[in-house]
C-alpha cells in the first residue's frame, strides 16, 4: 500500500480504538442493548405442529451435502422447545430486548393467508409473553431468508405477485402480535439475492445471473414498503411502533490512492450500500444513477433490449421513499476494494460491479473465512450514512463474530469491544443509533457452514438431547457492558458462572 493512503487510515483507526485521547465514552441510559437469532437458524421443529416447508427445508433436505459439517438442521438449536431458556439467558445478560424472526411457514404453511396455523401462531404467543414477562421487548422480523416453497414454486421473489403475498403475511402477523411488538424489522438484507437468485449458492438456490438478483431486490424492496405502509395506515396509530428494514451494510475503502481504486470503491458502495439505502432514504428516491448507468450500459453491449435492473415506476417509487422509521444495520467487517481483472460469468452482479476485494493482513480473522475485523469501518459507515442521508435513525441489527466452540471467546470479546467503541465514537458524531443488536443469543446453523461457525454469546451443545446452552467469556463481558454502560479494556472475570439473582431479570456480577 502507498503511504499516502496509510495515513488516513491509520487516523481512523486511531480515533476508533480510543487512542486519541482519555476520555470515557458512556451509553446513554436510553441507549437499548440486545441479541439476535432468526427462526431457521434456532428454532428447528422443521415441520411440527403443522409447519410448513421453507425454501431451506428443500434446499438442504434435496442437497445434504451442501452443510459443510453434516449437522443436524432440522432441530437446530430446537428453540422452538427451549424458548423458556432462551428468555432466561436474555435475562442473564440483561438485555432489553431479542431480535428474533418468524418463520412465515409456522403462521402460514403453504405461505398464503387463507390457512392460519394456530399452534405456530401459539409458539410466537408464548415466546412474545414470556419475553414482556421480564421486561424484554420483542423485536420481530418478518422474513429472515426462510421464505415458504409453495411460494418459491410460484417464482417466489423474481414473481412481482410477491409482494402482494409477504402483505397478506404481515397483516396476519400484526393482527395477532402487533399489541405487544413495538420493534419490527420487515426484510432482512435484500443483498441475499444476489447469492439466491443470481449465484444460485444458498436456498433456494436458483442461478439466474445478471436478472435473478435485481427481479429479487425490486420486489423485496416493494414488499417492505407494502407491510411499512400497511402498519402506517392500520396499525401505529394504535400501537405506535417503529419499523424499519436490516440491511447488510459494511464499509468498504480503496486499497491505496490510485484514482483507479478510488472509483472502484465509489462504484461497489453503490452497488453494495445505496442500492437498498437510496430508495428509501434519498430525497430523490428510486436507485442510484449509477447503478442504473452501468447496468444499462453493460445491458446494452451484451445484446439485451432493455437493462436488466427493472425500473421503478413513479408509484413505486413514492412508495419506497420515506418507508422506514430506522435503518437497521447489520455489520460485520470491512473490505479493501480494487478494479478486477477477474473473468466473471456474463451477465452477473460481480461482473456489473467489477471489483476485487481483500484485507488488510493485520486485521484479526475469524472463523468465518469471510470475516475480519475492523471496527473503524462501522465508525465510517455511520458517517457516511449521516453524510449521504441526512441523519437517519438507525438500529445495529446484527454485529457478531464466529468462532470455534470454545467457551473462553477471547477473539470474540476483542471484537465486541472494538466495535463499541467506534460506536461510541460515531454517537458522538452525531448519529442517531437507537440500539446495538449482538448476533448471536446462542450458536445457531450458519447456513451452508451448519454449526462449525459458532457466533453465539451462549455455545449450544449440539450433540446433547436438550441442546445444552453454557455463556462463554463474551456473554458475561456484554453484560458488563451494559450494566457499566461503558466499554472496559481489561476487565475479565474470574469464571464463567452467570445466574440471575433479582426479580426483574438483571444480572450482577
């Protein structure tokens, strides 16, 4: 790298990192601490009680072989029959509230709304009553990847009836939830498509490249703002909730100066941060001009008629605009981009984009091959956000770290802290963040890495009959975050026991 790219970054990590200056840094007592799962991930019970089967169910269940460690996904961390646990490990670390997802096949089965299945609907009743029981709010996302596969049939996203269909699914779910739920998340990272229904390598696992992916985002991103304005219309007046949407959003920088590198950078934010950011967020709305100019430009010389990112009518796009009351962030790491010289499949979202990401060597590694950190990248998401976005109000959906099964997480608590941090330093730049959001609660399947990418703040013993749930290091360390409401550097305990011991659910040290 050119050391006239260096200095500045070293500037960012510096101010991140607290090396600036002394001054303690403190969460207002407003400020909301939490932890995540979604419903495929923890809950299994794939088809009891009248489940229906998810888009993952078929995936895995017509390719085993695609979970990397042969893990049993169908019982998961088998939530949906520890739910009482799960709420007394939220206790535990005393949080304020759980970012969970329902699993549209538990409340609908075939995924319309015309056959309502009551005992799913009973299992989220319970889980919503057993979290207010100790004061722990609810937040709920409505879809977290397991879309139903009678509706995947049909086209499932690339289908524009979709959005139709995912409203009909949250007017049932705010009719019998929406009394108690004050958080909800409609969609959970509209950049799923892109390895869904363009590379085709996660469920339902349909290679369509260069079309597939954007016919997906289009209608994702309709479909959140159809249930947004749904819940505006019918429901916040009466329950006065907030609602939003997770987007993966991570901070990406050149790799040095080169001007090259630069506008590479510029084109993957676009593509990767202001395709889902500006629809909404953006006082001219639809999606950004460039991504429009390079798709239609890419479009045109590889023989298509028309581009292939669909357009955006003028009702849609007054739809989108405004259709938010947060952002939710889900981040976990940072890149370093430069143009590709790779040969990528035409035509492709790689190919549109056309760049090369890497690392920085010094940047700690997790699990996860994917996965480094750099807290000083969410400092400079955030800044971006407020810069571009006139100051929105955002929620940390996700932030988490993988690991091995170790109880002992040190890796994930040097992370954990690292990232408050720059946090705290981005609060105090002015952005306006409701909450953090800890992925994950408990170790849950990763997917197509099955549980050998462990992210929780609790390990689950898989192996064992009732799914043995134990705190490592970072649970007892998040809990001393939010008690303290500061980020301390050193402090360790001297065990891992964490137990509750008063009536509201709080947890002392």
């Amino acid at each position: 790298m050119e050391l006239i790219f260096l200095f500045p970054l070293f500037i960012s990590l510096a101010v991140v990192s607290g090396w600036s200056d002394n001054k303690v840094r403190t969460f207002k007592k407003d400020f909301l601490f939490g932890a995540a799962s979604s419903a495929y991930q923890v809950e299994g019970a794939w088809d009891a009680d009248g489940k229906g089967e998810s888009i993952w169910d078929r995936y895995f269940h017509s390719n085993p072989e695609l979970v990397a460690d042969n893990s049993d996904v169908d019982t998961a961390a088998d939530s949906y029959h520890n739910y009482e646990r799960d709420v007394e490990m939220l206790r535990e670390l005393g949080v304020d509230y759980y970012r969970f997802s329902i699993a549209w096949t538990r409340i609908l089965p075939t995924g319309r709304s015309h056959n309502i299945n009551e005992k799913g609907v009973q299992y989220y009743n319970n889980l919503i009553d057993e979290l207010l029981k100790y004061n722990i709010q609810p937040m709920v996302t409505l879809y977290h990847f397991d879309l139903p596969q009678k509706l995947q049939d049909l086209g499932g996203w690339t289908n524009p009836l979709i959005v139709g269909w995912f409203e009909d699914y949250a007017r049932v779910v705010f009719e019998k939830f929406a009394d108690r739920v004050k958080y909800w998340v409609t969609v959970n990272q509209p950049s799923s498509c892109v390895m869904a229904y363009g590379e085709g390598v996660i469920a339902p696992g349909v290679v369509f490249n260069g079309v597939g992916e954007y016919l997906c985002i289009k209608n994702m991103l309709l479909a959140h703002a159809a249930a947004y304005r749904l819940y505006e219309k019918e429901y916040k007046k009466k329950y006065k909730g907030s609602v939003g949407i997770a987007l993966e959003l991570n901070w990406s920088d050149p790799i040095n100066n080169k001007t090259a590198n630069v506008e590479a950078t510029d084109r993957y934010k676009q593509f990767t941060l202001d395709l889902y950011l500006h629809p909404i967020w953006s006082k001219q709305g639809d999606f950004p001009s460039l991504v429009k100019e390079v798709i239609a430009k890419k479009s045109r010389e590889q023989g298509f008629k028309r581009s292939r990112l669909p357009v955006l009518s003028s009702e849609e796009k007054q739809m989108l605009k405004g259709s938010a009351d947060f952002i939710g962030i889900n981040h976990y790491t940072t890149n370093l981009v430069k143009p590709s010289k790779a040969q990528y499949i035409v035509p492709s979202f790689n190919d549109d984009v056309g760049v090369e990401l890497s690392y920085r060597k010094d940047w700690m590694q997790a699990k996860s091959p994917w996965l480094r950190s750099a807290p000083y990248g969410l400092y400079k998401l955030c800044l971006y956000i407020n810069k571009h976005y006139d100051y929105p109000k955002v929620f940390i959906t996700e932030h988490g770290w993988s690991t091995s099964q170790a109880l002992w997480d040190n890796s994930r608590v040097e992370n954990l802290r690292g990232y408050l941090k720059a946090l705290l330093f981005a609060i105090e730049d002015g952005t306006e963040v409701i909450g953090y959001t800890a992925w994950s609660l408990m170790d849950n399947v990763e997917w197509n890495a099955g549980v050998s990418e462990r992210f929780g703040l609790y390990e689950v013993d898989f192996d064992s009959k009732e799914k043995t749930r134990t705190a490592r290091l970072s649970a007892l360390v998040y809990k001393r975050i939010i008690e303290k409401r500061i980020v301390e550097s050193d402090w360790t305990p001297t065990n891992l026991d964490i137990n509750i011991s008063n009536k509201e659910g709080r947890v002392e040290l």
